[in-house]
C-alpha cells in the first residue's frame, strides 16, 4: 500500500527506530531558536521490475555531510558505514516500496546559547514523495533581486538549514510575482543558483554550469550531469561564470537537484527557452538519469546501494 500521501511509521532518532509522532525536540534546542544542523536531501528509486529500492549515490552524500559537519565543528561518533547502516534499517523498518526523499540530519540538540556545537543529535527521516516540480512541463523563473550567499558570509558549500533563509526569500518573491521558481545572482553579479536547486544553460550548444566557487551547493546531481553528459552523451560542458543576460539568449536551461531531480526551465524574466522540445538536450539528460538513478542502466549499478536485497547478503 502506498505511503504517497502519509508519514512514514517510524524515524531513526540517535540510536533507536522511534513512531513519528515520538520524533521531537525542544523548542529551545540551539537547532531550533538557531538553525545550527547539517543535513543531507537524500533520493531512493523504486524500480518495480526489479523489486528494490535503490539509493543513490550515499558515498558521495555521505561524504558531502562530512565535510558540513567539519565546517560547522559537529562531531558524532558515527562512520560512513553506520549512517548507510542506519538508513537501510530505516527504510526497511517503514517497508518503502516507493520513491523516497531521504533527510539525513545532524543538529545541536540540548539546551546551550548562540554559538552552542553540542550535544549533538540525529536523525533520518524517510519520506514517501515523487516530484517536488513538474518534469515534464517544466517551471518559469525570474532573476530575483535578493543576492546568493557567499563563503565569507554563510558558505553554500555547507548544506545547513540555516543557509535556506536565502533561497526561501527569493522564492517568496518569485511565487508572489507570478514565476515558480528564481534565480539568485553572487555577490558579483554572476548567476549562482536556485533556491534548492543548481542551474544548466545550454549556449550555443554547449552545456554550461557555474563553478562550485560561485555561492552554489557542491550539488551531487550537478556532478552526475556533468559526468554524464559529457562521457555518455558525448556533450561538451563548461564550468564558467553566467552573466544574467545569457540567461535571455541561451537556448535551454534547468534545474537540477536530489530534491529537484531534473525540470526543464522553459522562461526566465519573460524570455522563452526551448527546453521542453522533444530534441532538446535537457530531454537526453532526462532520459538519461532517470534510467541511471532507478537502477535501469547496468553500468552505474555501483553508484546505487539496494535496500532490501543487501539485507540477504549483509
């Protein structure tokens, strides 16, 4: 039976599988008067003609929470082989048969001040989601007027729920013009990325992304397209600075993200993009991962770790 709609029935929650409603903390927790955690947005593709549920990518994720927790001076005991532990039990426990978004979160929990690292908490929540956009018909963006965030400010590179303030602004400004989604620009005036999300242009036929020292994510899906296109597809791409402008000429864009997966920008700021057309590169991208990431392309099995067939094996 599908969860589509529900919660999950349980949530991993330092140490134990709680019941949902059982997954709290205080509202005086440094997390929640400050916004002081790290996390992961973690995907799992069901693939029916298989039978399983496979994760993808959980090393580079895994390693990407790492590297937050260190920026931040989070520390917990834990290896990368427990988390993936702790996640499979999850998804096992709540008997996912679907495509799920995965949040994998370490806070301060307790009870100290403004600039509290500890005690340190976590928890993975497994939630039962499809689409956060429409892939098909795709979004209409806006270049908003609030700026992206920078290293010497909040770093983007640290995926904190703090850091989403930024994206959440801009998106409110967006929704509330009339677009779906915006468009933040550095403190440079180059193009950074969308809340949530990372950005392709496709200029001149050419695959075109901002560079991960521009105020973006250091985004997983942004470093699986890359690779993809550019080894499967046999597509040139190139990190560069985008000036806004080129946003009006380029020929198509979207955006990407685990959350986000892949949806075709069709019009940013009134100019229309072609990337929905049934030839249009963003489509082969499309095709591409989605084969990849629900375990329907036989040479990146290894980037996929199955749920319920490493239970017979483990």
């Amino acid at each position: 039976m599908s969860q589509q709609s529900n919660n999950p029935k349980y949530i991993w929650m330092d140490g134990k599988l709680v019941p949902f409603e059982e997954a709290t903390i205080h509202v005086m927790t440094p997390c929640a008067r400050y916004g002081t955690n790290v996390f992961e947005g973690i995907r799992a593709y069901w693939n029916d003609k298989k039978g399983e549920l496979y994760c993808f990518r959980l090393h580079e994720h895994y390693v990407r929470l790492a590297e937050s927790m260190k920026i931040m001076h989070l520390q917990l005991p834990y290896t990368e082989e427990d988390h993936i532990r702790f996640l499979l039990e999850t998804l096992r426990k709540n008997e996912l048969r679907e495509d799920t978004h995965i949040r994998h979160e370490v806070l301060v929990a307790g009870f100290g001040g403004f600039g509290t690292t500890e005690p340190v908490s976590m928890f993975i929540a497994t939630m039962p989601r499809g689409r956060f956009a429409d892939i098909e018909r795709g979004i209409r963006c806006c270049v908003s007027s609030w700026q992206r965030i920078s290293d010497n400010s909040i770093p983007p590179r640290v995926k904190a729920g703090a850091n989403y303030h930024n994206g959440h602004l801009a998106k409110l400004w967006a929704r509330n013009t009339g677009f779906d989604e915006a468009l933040l620009l550095n403190e440079r005036g180059k193009v950074a990325e969308a809340p949530g999300a990372c950005l392709f242009i496709v200029r001149k036929g050419i695959l075109v992304t901002p560079p991960v020292t521009h105020g973006i994510l250091e985004s997983i899906t942004r470093e699986t397209i890359i690779y993809l296109a550019s080894e499967e597809l046999g597509q040139k791409v190139v990190e560069r600075e985008i000036d806004r402008t080129e946003l009006y000429v380029a020929e198509e864009a979207f955006l990407c993200g685990s959350g986000y997966e892949i949806v075709p920008v069709t019009e940013i700021d009134g100019m229309s993009l072609q990337s929905v057309q049934a030839n249009a590169l963003t489509r082969r991208i499309q095709n591409y991962y989605f084969e990849t990431v629900r375990g329907n392309n036989e040479k990146y099995m290894d980037w996929l770790t199955p749920v319920y067939k490493a239970r017979a094996v483990g």
